[in-house]
C-alpha cells in the first residue's frame, strides 16, 4: 500500500525567539517491508544551518539552527511511502519464551549483541517487581514467545483504558500500571517494561496509523496522529511488532517513523532557543492512501 503521509507542528510563541536549535526525527525510517518513495522538509523560517545524518538506532536525524528572530516555527513533512504486508505468522510456532532467554545469554552473534540493548532499563522504561507480576501468567514455563506476546497485548487492550491527559511522557511505568489509563505511548512502555522484566528484548516504535472515519462520514483533515507501539524480538524471525492499544500485529497500515528504547530515543522534534517565554504547539496529521499512477 502506498501513502501520503504530511505532519505539520507549528510553535507559536509568546515572545520573540532570538536563536534557536533543533533535532528532528520526521523522515520515515527504511527498512524491508517500507521505504520512502519521495519526501519534503519545510521550515519556516529558513534555518541558518541545516544537516542531515542518522542516530544511534539509524533513525534519519536533520540539525537545524535558525537564527532570524521569530514569534512562530512550522515545520512541515510531506511524505509518500510504499508499505508492504508482512508474512503470516504463526504464533504458536515461534521458540519457547524462556529458550529465548538462554540464547541471549549465549552466543554473541551480531543479532544477538543488538538485541540485548533492548534488554534493560531505559529513561522512560523501568522494571519493578510489579511490572513483573503482571506479566507473568502471559508467559508460563514452555510458552512460544510470539503467543505470550500476542497474550500480554491483548491483556494490555482489555484492561487499560484509552484515556488523553492522564499522563505525559515522564509518567513512569508503574503510575500507568496502577491506573490502568493512558494513551498509545503508555501502552508501548507498560508492555516494553513487561518483556524486559522477563529478559526479552522489546523496543519502541513511533509513527502513524491510517484511521477510518466512522461509517458515512468523510475523513477530517488533520485528524490523524503519531503512534507509538512495539517489537519483539524472536530468534530466526527477527523483530515482530505487536499495537497493544489496537491489540494487534500490525499489517500494512502502521507507518514507521524510527525506534529506539523508549520514546526518549524517538521524540520527533527536540531543542532549545533563546526567548520564546511560554510556547504553544499544534500538531495536525494527515495519513492518506495513494494510488500508482498519481505518483509516476
């Protein structure tokens, strides 16, 4: 399926910034089943200096420094993508959990080695004794690991409750575990700290979802977001993403931004600047289907 994908931010600030520095984590990351077939940065007003490169986890990165004074900063991607389906997978077939373990703490293979550093704890993801009593009836001795993740995402679908403006990012794990309320970026780090506590690897994706308008309605424009959800790591089936706010393995329509351990490592757009007082983001996505020939 090939996409649109535009994500418009626009700061708008109480008082003039002098000077200003940014990260940005806003072109869709490449790998086997996606790849960006044409994308545009805009950003108004013009930086003075612009770079583009990748991080630690090979996300694409851009540096940006603008140094015309300015009470506003939009920055806008338009983006089309080809995204592919991933192969069926059989759940029940992958290796047991805790054989998984034993091979991490094995050989040093270049896929093991990366994924053990989506083992431990992480800014935003910590382990405690009661992330680990949570997930351990998902996980009994001998349990395939694809099937006791399936199991953990759907306890986490059934149980949390989707809820904005209860939490920010720096809400910890174990306040979302208590309330059982969050939104997709709290689901992502309960189930991430989960997998963890048992010595399995899990990282944290962002990026986007197409959405579906409720039946006989037109699709608002803007009205899509960012999500956030996770992988797991699977011998000789590599990483597996698992959507536990939509209690799914996504399939075709999750759109992948970049990953990293939590979403510290993923934050679309960070920095810092000089003035500015108190600052006001808006953030307005548009995830659209495209067809071939619009875009030959």
């Amino acid at each position: 399926m090939i996409y649109q994908v535009t994500h418009r931010t626009t700061f708008t600030y109480t008082q003039p910034v002098a000077i200003s520095h940014h990260v940005l984590r806003l072109a869709l990351r490449t790998h086997p089943r996606q790849h960006s077939l044409r994308s545009s940065l805009t950003i108004d007003p013009t930086p003075s200096v612009r770079s583009d490169g990748k991080d630690y986890f090979g996300n694409p990165l851009t540096h940006l420094t603008i140094q015309t004074p300015h009470s506003a900063l939009v920055v806008e991607t338009q983006t089309t993508v080809d995204v592919n389906k991933p192969e069926p997978i059989h759940l029940d077939q992958s290796l047991p959990w805790d054989q998984v373990t034993e091979q991490l703490q094995g050989a040093m293979d270049g896929e093991i080695l990366d994924a053990q550093q989506f083992l431990y704890d992480s800014p935003y993801v910590t382990i405690d004794d009661d992330t680990y009593e949570f997930v351990r009836e998902c996980f009994p001795p001998g349990r395939p690991i694809l099937a006791g993740v399936m199991d953990l995402t759907s306890r986490i679908f059934k149980e949390f409750t989707y809820e904005g403006g209860v939490t920010d990012v720096s809400t910890p794990v174990k306040d979302v575990l208590k309330a059982r309320k969050g939104v997709c970026q709290d689901f992502a780090h309960v189930e991430i700290a989960a997998l963890r506590s048992l010595g399995l690897p899990a990282r944290y994706i962002s990026g986007y979802l197409l959405t579906h308008p409720p039946e006989g309605q037109e699709k608002l424009v803007g009205a899509d977001a960012s999500h956030a959800w996770l992988s797991a790591w699977c011998p000789g089936l590599g990483w597996i993403d698992f959507d536990p706010t939509n209690n799914c393995i996504p399939n075709g329509e999750h759109i992948t931004l970049a990953w990293g351990r939590d979403y510290g490592d993923v934050s679309p757009i960070n920095g810092f600047m000089v003035g500015g007082g108190h600052h006001t983001p808006t953030v307005s996505v548009d995830v659209s289907p495209v067809s071939l020939p619009s875009i030959v």
